[in-house]
C-alpha cells in the first residue's frame, strides 16, 4: 500500500486556523475525501509544541493510502480530483509551499488500532534526510533498526510509524526528504512528558548522527479521519 503524505501551507492572507478549518471542513469532505481509490485518508492540523517559528513551513498535512501504484494515477486522473480537488486547492493553499512525499509505511510499534473518536491524540512527525554520502540502504536499514528501537522505547509512545520515501521518489532526482516518522501519544501531556525523557533525548541523539541537520524537523498534529480504516 502506498501512504501518501502531503504537506500543506496556508495561502497568503489566510490565517493557520481558517486554513485548517477550511481543508477538514469543506475540501477533504466536498472534494478530496469523494476520489474512489483513496482507501483511508485524514487531515492533520499542526498544534503549538515546542518553540513556535514565526511562520511555520507547513500548517497541515493530509495523509493518504492508496493499494498500488496503477490506483494511484486513476486517482489523479479522476473526474472526482480534476474537477474537483485540484481546482479547489489554490483556495486555501499556497501551491508553492507543498510538498509531496509518496511513502511505503513500516509499522514498528502496532500499539491499538486507529479510531476516529479520540480528539486528545497527537502525533508528532519527525521528517529527515540522510546524511550526504550515505548509502540510501544503509540509512533505511539504520532507521528501521537501531534508531528504531531507541524511539520505540520511549515512554508513553502508542504507535509508530516509519515512512520511507518510495524508491521512484529516486527515479530522477534526491526525495526531498528520506523519511518521516509518525509517533502517536495519547495526548498534548503525554508528548510533553514523553519529550522529557532520557529515552526520547537518546534518540534524538541517535537521529541526528546520521542525518542532515538542517533537514530535521519535527511537527506536532492532531488527526481528522475523513475515511477511517475499514470503510473503503
């Protein structure tokens, strides 16, 4: 299955929270959510953690899951996406500011099983590239591994989540990012706390021993099922 991950930014003029509002509301239900390949997809809305950036990279991202690489680009090619979703997006999106990041998911810690009724679960997504030099191999088996396990020790984790950047990503040119990792606490307190710890420091450590630094990043969201798992 392909876990598709887009990064969004509000479009000039539109503030953090019409545009999250706007894409969980009314895009994701009106447009996207309607584009029959897409087996499960959510919307997640970046919430304060940490140090605040003045203008953050991005307000959101939209995961999506797809069986496989042929209902991918029926999804792109339907009725429902052309006249539909894409013409919708420059209404709340900076196009300019999107990334796109197609990914095969590795589930490390299975933790419960997503439900759509629990508004106090946060997510952080750690995004990061390898170092230059490095073998893309090397670093996936790496991450999957070694620094695997250290993250999936750290207290309080429910689930997590790594996603590779698939090797068509590669085809042409450098993934813009390698991988993002998906940690998913039972709430704000839970990820704060889970921060603190000399597990969750380790780690860190750990990461960025074998990453480019000024491509870390880490963003705390708040999940929006718009097609649960199990419906489609």
């Amino acid at each position: 299955m392909i876990h598709q991950l887009i990064f969004a930014h509000p479009k000039p003029g539109m503030s953090e929270q019409d545009f999250q509002d706007y894409w969980v509301n009314l895009h994701a239900v009106r447009y996207a959510g309607k584009i029959p390949q897409i087996r499960q997809y959510t919307v997640d809305t970046r919430v304060p953690f940490g140090p605040e950036p003045d203008d953050p990279l991005w307000s959101g991202i939209a995961e999506i899951w797809v069986d496989n690489d042929e209902d991918q680009l029926a999804s792109l090619q339907s009725k429902e996406y052309i006249e539909g979703a894409r013409p919708d997006e420059p209404n709340w999106a900076a196009f300019w500011r999107t990334l796109v990041l197609d990914t095969e998911p590795h589930v490390l810690l299975e933790g419960q099983e997503y439900t759509v009724d629990e508004p106090d679960t946060i997510k952080l997504v750690v995004l990061a590239k390898r170092r230059s030099g490095t073998d893309l191999s090397y670093f996936r088996k790496r991450s999957l591994e070694s620094f695997g396990q250290k993250t999936a020790a750290v207290p309080g984790l429910r689930r997590y989540l790594q996603c590779h950047a698939r090797d068509g990503m590669y085809a042409v040119s450098e993934a813009p990012l390698d991988v993002a990792h998906l940690l998913t606490f039972d709430g704000p307190e839970a990820l704060t706390d889970a921060a603190r710890t000399s597990e969750y420091t380790a780690a860190m450590q750990d990461l960025r021993t074998f990453t480019e630094h000024r491509y870390l990043h880490t963003m705390a969201v708040r999940e929006h099922w718009i097609i649960p798992p199990g419906t489609r």
